[in-house]
C-alpha cells in the first residue's frame, strides 16, 4: 500500500503541503517556511500576522503600510490611488 499523500498546495510556492509542516491562515494553507511578510520577507507566526486583499504582512509593516495614512486605499510608491487616477483623468 503506497502512501497517497495530500492533495493541498501552498498558496505562496504551489507545492504540496504535507500535514507536519502545514498552516492554514485566512482561508489558504501555507508550508511554515513560506508564510512571510511580504514587504521585509520576515518569517510569520500565526499570532502576528495580518493580511489585506490576501497578501500577508508582519503586524508592524501592516501597521506602518496602512495605518499610519488612515486608509486601506494606498499605493506603495507613496502616492494614493485617487490622486494617481485624478491625474490620468486630467491628462485625457
């Protein structure tokens, strides 16, 4: 009798993900060493994480990406989003 192994894939590598090195955070199953922040790249635990729109965030760069500005709706090159659209709006 072979071992049928498991079907599920991790959402950052898309490779098999054995139970021993599982985690399941926000609905998608991660192997431990690929659940990371995805600005600093930081190895994330399960107590200090968030996440916004599936990409996950160590607690302090969520909180200094997102926080800080009031708003969910910002750009990471500094400028917000409805300022980039007014300015394409102009241009036309």
């Amino acid at each position: 009798m072979a071992f049928a192994g498991t079907q599920q894939k991790c959402k950052a590598c898309e490779k098999t993900v054995y139970v021993v090195d599982q985690l399941t955070a926000d609905g998608s199953v991660f192997h431990k060493a690929c659940f990371r922040c995805h600005h600093c790249n930081g190895t994330l635990k399960l107590s200090n994480y968030s996440s916004f729109e599936g990409v996950l965030y160590c607690k302090p760069h969520f909180d200094q990406l997102f926080k800080r500005t009031g708003s969910l709706d910002k750009s990471f090159e500094g400028t917000p989003k409805a300022v980039k659209n007014e300015k394409l709006n102009d241009g036309e």
